[in-house]
C-alpha cells in the first residue's frame, strides 16, 4: 500500500516535472526564435493609449493559455495561416501571411511554454459550445459583431477589420471568448472593437460566446 | 454705440471662427481607429468591412446634404447607443461604453469638419 502511494506521488511528480522542464525549454525557444520581438508574454495588459496599441508588431500572448486550444495552436505554428485578413494594426494592407513558421520540435515546447500563460480572469467551465438561436440572432442581426468579423454565414461573409472567427471552435477557449465579452479592459484595454459589457446583458454574452464558440 | 456694433460682430465672427477650428490630432487618430473601419479614412462610408456584400452603406460623412439632416445631439446620441437608437441599422455599434463624453463630442465637431456643415439646429 504504502509502496503503492510512494510510485504514484513519484509518477505524478515526474509527470509535472516533464511538463514544466517542456515549458521551459519552449520558453527558451521563443526567446531564440525572435518571438518575442513582436510578442508581450508578460501581462498585465500595459496599453494605455492608442499609440501603445498601434505601436505593437503582433497580438500579445501572455494569457495565450487561456486563450488557445493546445492542439490548433501545436498545429498552427508549423503552418500558420492567416488569422486576421488585413496586417496587423492595417486598414489598408493586407495580412501579408509571412508568419514565422517553426519545427514540430520547437512547436511542441513552444506550444507547452505558451499554454502555461493563463489569466485567472478566466473562469473554466462555463461556456459550452452551442449553436444557439439567441447567439446567432445577437451575432448577425442585433449587434454588429458581423460587421467586422468573417464568419461560416450564408449571404454575408463579414467585415475584415477583425480576426476571422472561421474556426474559432477548434482556436479559441469558449470560455475564454466570455470572459473576452465581459472583461474587456483586462485583456485589451486599447482595441477597435465596442465594449459590450453593459449593452448586452451577462446572459447574451454567454449566448454569444457559446455561439462564436460552435464555428467550424 | 454704433460704431461699436461691426466692431462686436467682427468679434462674435471671429470666435465662432476660432471655434470651427480644426480638431486636434487626437481626435483623428480616435476616428481612424474605431470609426475608419467602417467609414474610411476620409469619412466616405469606404472603410475596409464594408465588401460588395456589406448589408448596409456606412454613413458617409462627406454627403453635406444627408449630414445636414442629422442635429449634433442625433450624431451624439447615434454614437453613443448605436444605429437602432436612430431606427438605423445595428451595423452602426453603439460605443457609450467605449468612448468617453469627450471623445464623442470631439468626434462630432470633427464629423462637422468632414461634412463643411452645421447642421440641423436643435
């Protein structure tokens, strides 16, 4: 018994040992890669006025834990393809698609470094992924979310300032699109997009979310 | 008195002529990084969302006839709460809790510079 409770201690500690040793590792990886030449890991959020904004090279990643699902973003650094239609902070070029591509080896560390960058801002659990009637009707016709967003729509595709959301399902933490909605000011103090905490009420948000979260 | 009377118009033209001045940088940078997504840069209604496919043509801000429809109260108010606010479309977002009452009134003194007008009077 006691045996028994000593190998499974042990085994646990390995696990989270190889865990972190990876972490680490990816974390010295994206320092040798460059990424942080375009990348925040550390937050908070330290944007205060729309030059800070306009003056970043790529999205900050120090709560890409929360963000990202481990397997897209694992997949995406070895590919990645065009998130955002136009360049970074551009209205008038377009993503040009030059993004960094890196090894299965370096992508795997890297991937296990960023995803332990979390934000407690997140609360897990809560969003379950729905095609919701309520969340398209917020997404499409009440709220101009479309506007600026590409989405899987039918007539419209949408706007092109914004982050695609084709995908965001297999991208984005459902709950974390939430907490997006709800606590904006936490993760992007300075962004083009609206505050809608306090237009729409907690539960469209959730509606909302759930939706985003269910595109293919 | 008389004599005084050109001199007080001469001043009364002159602030008002001060107060149509153009809007500071700040305000530029504000309309180009929320509102020219949508409404381009120059206010034509030609942002980059707004495709072959766009369900609806973003105001353009140039068009004095169509701006001198709206009172500044309606531009504020439209800003603020979004097009529903003014039976317009929902692809108008609302921004009241985005931008400061500042910037908003800035916005609309600078709307007032792209369109060369006053104005419908409130």
């Amino acid at each position: 018994m006691r045996i028994a409770v000593i190998v499974l201690i042990g085994t646990v500690l390995a696990m989270l040992t190889t865990a972190s040793v990876r972490a680490a590792a990816g974390e010295q990886a994206f320092s040798a890669n460059k990424c942080g030449e375009c990348h925040v890991t550390q937050g908070p959020a330290q944007e205060k006025t729309i030059a800070d904004q306009l003056a970043k090279k790529g999205p900050e990643l120090w709560y890409a834990g929360s963000k990202f699902q481990q397997p897209w973003l694992e997949q995406w650094l070895q590919d990645p393809k065009p998130i955002r239609p136009l360049k970074y902070n551009s209205l008038s070029e377009e993503n040009p698609g030059d993004h960094p591509k890196l090894a299965a080896g370096d992508a795997a560390s890297i991937t296990e470094y960023l995803m332990s960058l979390t934000s407690a801002d997140v609360e897990v659990g809560v969003i379950k992924p729905k095609k919701n009637p309520k969340g398209r009707l917020i997404f499409v016709k009440k709220m101009p979310c479309s506007g600026c967003h590409q989405f899987p729509g039918k007539k419209f595709k949408g706007g092109r300032s914004a982050p695609s959301l084709h995908g965001a399902g297999k991208r984005l933490n459902p709950d974390w699109i939430y907490a997006y909605l709800k606590k904006t000011r936490v993760f992007k103090p300075i962004r083009m997009m609206p505050i809608f905490d306090g237009i729409l009420r907690d539960k469209d948000m959730k509606s909302v979310a759930a939706y985003v979260a269910s595109f293919k | 008195m008389q004599k005084l009377l050109p001199l007080a118009a001469l001043l009364v033209f002159g602030l008002s002529g001060g107060m149509a001045q153009a809007v500071d940088e700040g305000t530029k940078q504000t309309f180009n990084f929320y509102c020219a997504q949508c409404h381009g840069t120059g206010g034509k209604g030609d942002g980059p969302n707004v495709t072959d496919d766009f369900p609806v043509n973003p105001r353009n801000f140039t068009k004095k006839d169509e701006m001198n429809k709206l009172t500044n109260a309606d531009i504020k108010n439209v800003i603020l709460k979004g097009g529903p606010v003014a039976s317009k479309s929902p692809m108008m977002p609302p921004w009241g809790k985005t931008l400061s009452a500042e910037e908003i009134d800035s916005l609309v003194v600078y709307l007032r510079e792209l369109c060369q007008c006053e104005g419908k009077q409130e």
